[in-house]
C-alpha cells in the first residue's frame, strides 16, 4: 500500500491526459493540474462520458456515395479518468457487457476503455441517496473495475493501492503507507460501509419486477408523475442508449452518436408512425425494468442499476428508484401498494 497527495498521484500520470471532476462545469473534463481537480461528490453528471461521450464522431467522409472518402478518428491514447466511485467503475463493465460482449463489438467503447487508467475513490461519506450496498459484491469500497484505487486520508492524502498491474506500475514511486495510514484508512472505509444504505431489497428483485409488468395500480403513481425530461438517464452511469446522425459542415460530412433517452417519446418511433411506447406510462416502465429486471434476466449477475444515487437526488418530481423496489417487494410479500 502507498500514501500520496493529490499533486504526488497526478504527477504519477505524468504524459497521458486526465480526465476529472471540474467544479464549476458540474461534470467529468481534462485537466491539466491537480489544482482543477474537484471533488467527484459536486458533480451530478458521471464519469461516462469519458467511456461513453455524449457526443462523438464515428467517421468522417467526403463524399456521400463513395465509402473509400470514410476516414475514422485517430486511435484513443491512454489516458486517464480521477474520481469514478466504485459504482461508477461498475457501471462501466455492465455497459461493456453490452458493447462487447457477444457477436458485434462497439470497437469505439472497446478501444476508450481498453486505453483507460480507472481512478476510483472509495466513499467514506455516502450520501444520503447512494444504496449501492444493497446489490451483492458493491459497496463504497470496492475495487471492482479500477487500475487505482484510493481511499481518503484527509482532504489532501490518500492510501494508494494499484489493482492491477498497470496501476501498480504508475504508483511504483509513492512512499510506503505507514502502519497510522494505513488504521486511518480502515476507520474511513468501516464508516462509509457503516454509513451506506443497504435497505433496498434486491435478491429476486429481477423476477419480482416481472409479475408486476402489467399491474396498473403498481405504475399509476409512477407515469402520473413523470415529465419525460430524461434527467435520469443522462445522470446514470449505466444508460448507455443513443442515436445516430450525420451532418454536413462545408464540403464535408461525419457521422456521429449522441445520447439518447428511453424516455422520450421519439426514441421508439417507427418510420410508420407506429410508437410500441406511446406514453408516458411504457416509457418509465421500460426503464425501471431494464434497471431492475431484464438486464439481469439477460446477462445474469448484475442489475443494471448501481446504486449511485443520482437519478434520485436529480429528478425534479421526486421519482425515487429505491422505493419502486421496496414497493415491488411489498406488492409481492402483502399485496400493498405501499
């Protein structure tokens, strides 16, 4: 285990670009100095769009008709991403098992996040909304999907642990923890998982969430309220749907994607007319079942959802995913609608 300030930690990633939180835009973007760096609780948006962009080119050409004028960005360098929360490294090998996984592979993903350095910081103070501790193996320390993993000593110093072998090797020049280091981190850690919500019930959530597909008086509340605005899915970090388009700049032309939400009225229509999620009602449902039920039916393991919090303190009519669970289970164990 090693120990080192913020400055010590960014001068190891000396050469590669980093991307961080940066205080006053409210989301992830590159720095050039530990001093921009800010803390990953103020930013409501996650670190996916250094994985996932929310707007990013896939080629360009010349001339519409002629596919040998396509010409694909330059190739990703290793860079670097400070600040995931162990939820947010998580969240970024479920969007990989649907970008790699299987017959087609998202080469852009693929490539983003094979070049990557993940810099996860353990959560000794959850908030309020965070109940990642109540999926199995999650928690505000685990290591899952980081190449370095910090855990705060104070509000400049951190222990310093490499996960793998290309973050052992970044890290190989910091100073050894010492013994009061390393006690200090197991109090940070013990109050954080002490602190975390673990009260949603998950464990058979995924075939709970089934037999409630069509009951109305479960959703009623749901889609009565919800506005449609997709706040909630681009604050996740593991909504990964999006739309493509191409447009023309000059005498020339690239295709690019963007961010797209199931919770908009265009993302299902067909060129028909015909919209197999009309209202509001289909389109909350798809996403609340996605999260907790058909990803997991799918790909075994994991919910889509992480627990990180942020759909719940961000949606401005107070739509809480936790209580959908705890509902769920309530529905099934005494048929109340809570």
């Amino acid at each position: 285990m090693k120990v080192g300030t913020k400055k010590e930690i960014f001068d190891c990633l000396r050469g590669m670009k980093v991307y961080a939180p940066v205080g006053e835009k409210l989301r992830f973007g590159e720095v050039k100095s530990s001093d921009e760096i800010g803390s990953p609780e103020s930013i409501p948006l996650s670190p996916k769009e250094a994985f996932v962009p929310q707007d990013e080119t896939l080629f360009f050409y010349d001339r519409p008709n002629d596919p040998s004028s396509i010409k694909e960005p330059a190739d990703v360098e290793r860079f670097a991403v400070w600040g995931l929360h162990p939820c947010d490294a998580k969240a970024m090998q479920l969007i990989g098992k649907v970008y790699t996984e299987g017959d087609y592979v998202d080469t852009y993903f693929a490539r983003r996040y094979e070049a990557s350095v993940k810099i996860v910081i353990g959560c000794p103070n959850p908030r309020e909304t965070c109940f990642c501790g109540s999926f199995d193996g999650m928690g505000p320390f685990s290591e899952t999907g980081s190449d370095i993993f910090l855990i705060p000593l104070d509000s400049e110093r951190f222990l310093v642990k490499g996960t793998t072998e290309i973050g052992e090797k970044l890290i190989a020049s910091l100073p050894d923890a010492t013994d009061e280091d390393i006690a200090r981190g197991e109090e940070q850690k013990k109050h954080g998982e002490d602190t975390i919500d673990r009260s949603v019930p998950t464990e058979g959530l995924e075939n709970t969430m089934q037999t409630l597909f069509d009951n109305e008086d479960f959703w009623s509340d749901l889609y009565h309220r919800c506005l449609g605005c997709g706040i909630c899915t681009y604050v996740c970090p593991s909504c990964y749907c999006f739309d493509i388009q191409d447009e023309r700049v000059g005498d020339k032309y690239r295709r690019y994607r963007v961010w797209d939400s199931c919770q908009f009225g265009l993302f299902t229509l067909e060129a028909s007319g015909h919209n197999p999620r009309p209202t509001q009602k289909e389109r909350i449902r798809q996403r609340m079942m996605h999260k907790l039920s058909f990803f997991k039916l799918r790909y075994g393991d994991d919910q889509l959802c992480v627990g990180c919090g942020r759909c719940v303190s961000e949606c401005p009519v107070g739509i809480d995913i936790r209580d959908v669970a705890k509902r769920a289970d309530a529905f099934i164990k005494g048929g109340s609608n809570g």
